[in-house]
C-alpha cells in the first residue's frame, strides 16, 4: 500500500505529492487530466513570482517537477470511489483498487457553463471565469456578468473598479445576492442590472463583440456591444464520485480543518475540491502542501 494516495493531478495534488514525497514515504497520484484547470487557462498574472505563464506551460513545468520524485504517477486514470478498511481503498474506473494509509482528495471544480452559442467558442478571447484573474485584461472596456447570486455581484462589483462599465444579465426576476452586495452593487455609478432575461448568444468575430438576450417578460431580443463575458452562475466541485463517505457542504465542497483533514480518518483534502473560500492556483498548492503535511502527522501518530 501507498503512504500517501493523492487522488487528482491539478496544482494542489502535485503540490501535495511533492510535499509528501519529500518526506520518503510511499506516494502515489491518480489523475484523468494532470494539469487540470491549469491547461484551460491562457494568461497567468498572478501566481506569485511568476510574471506572467500561460496555462499549459505551467502545468508541464508543475508535471516536470512532481517527475524530479519519486513518485509513483498514474495518469488518466479517473477514480469512482473511496471506501476505509483497514487501508482507505480507492477504486478507479478500469476496476483496479489503490490501497494506502492516507488520501487527499484533490479533484478540484469546474465552472458551470451557460450553455449559449459563442460561449465555447470564444473562450479565453473575451469569455471568462474568474474575475480575479482576468478581470485587468478588460481595463477601460464593457464587460457583461452573467449571473445575480453571491459570486455574480461579488464579480460585478470588483470588475466596476477595473473596466468602464458592467451589464449583470439575471435570468430570474430578481438578484438572488445578499442585501449588502446588492446595495453596494446599486450604488455604483457604471453598472446596469437588467433581471428576468435570458443569455441567447454571445457574439463575435475573432473575439467577443457582443451579447444577445431574450427579454422574459417581452420575449423582446436585445443585443448589447461590448468586449467580455463573465460567466458567474457556479463553481462545481468534483466530489460525486465520494458518494456520502466524505462530508460535504452542500454545495458539494469537502469540509476540512485546519489540516487539511476530513471527517474520515487519514482521509486529506486540498484545493478546489474543498470548502476554502477562495479558488486560485496559488491557494490550491499552498493547500495541498498543508494536507501533505498533515498526512505526514497523521501517519507518525498512527
Ligand atoms: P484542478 O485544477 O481542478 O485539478 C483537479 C484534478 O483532479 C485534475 O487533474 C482532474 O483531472 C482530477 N480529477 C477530477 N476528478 C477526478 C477523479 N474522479 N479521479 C481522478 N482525477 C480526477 N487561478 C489563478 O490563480 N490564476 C488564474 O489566472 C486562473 N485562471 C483560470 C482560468 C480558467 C479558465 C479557469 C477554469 C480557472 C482559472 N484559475 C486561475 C483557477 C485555478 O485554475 C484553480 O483554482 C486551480 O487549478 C485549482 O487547483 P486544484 O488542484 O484544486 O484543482
């Protein structure tokens, strides 16, 4: 069996299989996709140290450095569940079971997609996420934020601060968002909110242009140009595959502690995947490091 299991292969896995390896235990990682989030993403601005990178260039440097351990890597391998015997056994899909004396979870999130032509196509070239990573890219121009609740109004606000104006398109009648942010929201002199109407199509040529949307109560289309897209209506952890072994908020997020540690016994979680409140590359590795090194304290107490 593995000392340390890490189950994902995104910055905060690789970060807490180095951590682990570090420490000349027996460490293994799973991953479908090593890399994760890391190779969809084009410009990196703020991992700190780093200037600027881009997504897949990180990810091969990440994946270089995991390779300088030895670490026992198993990739596109895609885990279905996690069950505690007398080793924590994690079944993968191809049926083979990994046993170990510790695991940390480390699959990460995907942000949920609108669904609308243009939103695929123009990723990266006007259609974005993350508002902390790429909101500078749109400095002086018009943005639209797709979605009313917490994280959409969070985004609105922030980006006010950054571009010349932001459109929040809400599909429901009204902004599902606390009361502070939606005041804090309305007191800004470059923000419009339009409620009750529904994303179309996000236009453009080589990059976005504009937006198209259905006016609910109407059924009036209206188009609006402008230079970028934040899609703000959910980050979806990668955690179904635990069933009701882990807890989970329910959003889905692994509840962890100060260590990194979950409800089950030699069980980790880091990163995205997790409760913490802020998801960056940056936080996941310093996360993944953290359950590392709790793993590493839970096996010399145990
Ligand atoms: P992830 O990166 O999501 O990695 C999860 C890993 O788990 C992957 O290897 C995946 O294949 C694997 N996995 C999932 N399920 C299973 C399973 N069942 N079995 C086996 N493996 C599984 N952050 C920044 O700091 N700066 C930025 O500029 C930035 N830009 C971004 C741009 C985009 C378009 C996106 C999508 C995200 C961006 N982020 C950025 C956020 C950042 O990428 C994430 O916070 C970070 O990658 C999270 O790392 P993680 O390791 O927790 O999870």
């Amino acid at each position: 069996p593995f000392d340390v299991l890490v189950v994902g292969g995104g910055p905060a896995g690789a970060s807490a299989a180095i951590y682990a390896a570090r420490k000349g235990i027996r460490t293994g990682i799973v991953a479908e996709r090593f890399g994760g989030q890391v190779l969809d993403t084009l410009g990196i601005e703020n991992f700190i140290g780093v200037k600027y990178t881009e997504g897949p260039k990180l990810a091969a440097t990440i994946e270089e450095h995991v390779k300088e351990y030895n670490i026992d890597i198993m990739k596109t391998q895609r885990a279905k569940s996690l069950q505690k015997r007398d080793f924590i056994e994690v079944e993968l899909e191809n049926g083979a079971v990994l046993k170990s004396k510790t695991v940390i979870i480390s699959t990460g999130a995907r942000w949920r997609n609108v669904g609308v032509p243009g939103e695929a196509e123009y990723k990266n070239k006007g259609v974005a996420y993350c508002p902390h990573c790429d909101g500078p890219l749109f400095t002086g121009k018009h943005v639209a934020v797709i979605g009313g609740g917490n994280s959409g109004i969070e985004a609105a606000i922030d980006l006010a601060g950054i571009v010349k104006h932001v459109t929040v398109l809400e599909f429901m009648p009204e902004l599902k968002a606390d009361a502070v942010l939606q005041d804090r929201l309305y007191s800004l002199p470059n923000v419009t909110v339009l409620k009750n109407v529904q994303t179309k199509e996000i236009t453009g040529d080589d990059k976005v242009n504009g937006i198209t949307y259905i006016e609910r109560d109407t059924g009036a289309e209206q188009h609006i140009e402008l230079q970028g897209v934040f899609v703000q209506i959910g980050l979806v952890p990668n955690t179904d595959w635990l069933g009701d072994t882990v807890e989970r908020t329910r959003f889905g997020e692994i509840v962890v502690d100060r260590h990194g540690a979950t409800n089950v016994p030699g069980v980790f979680a880091a990163g995205d995947c997790t409760d913490s409140p802020y998801k960056q590359i940056i936080i996941s590795m310093g996360s993944g490091a953290n359950a590392a090194l709790g793993a590493f304290d839970y096996l010399i107490r145990n």
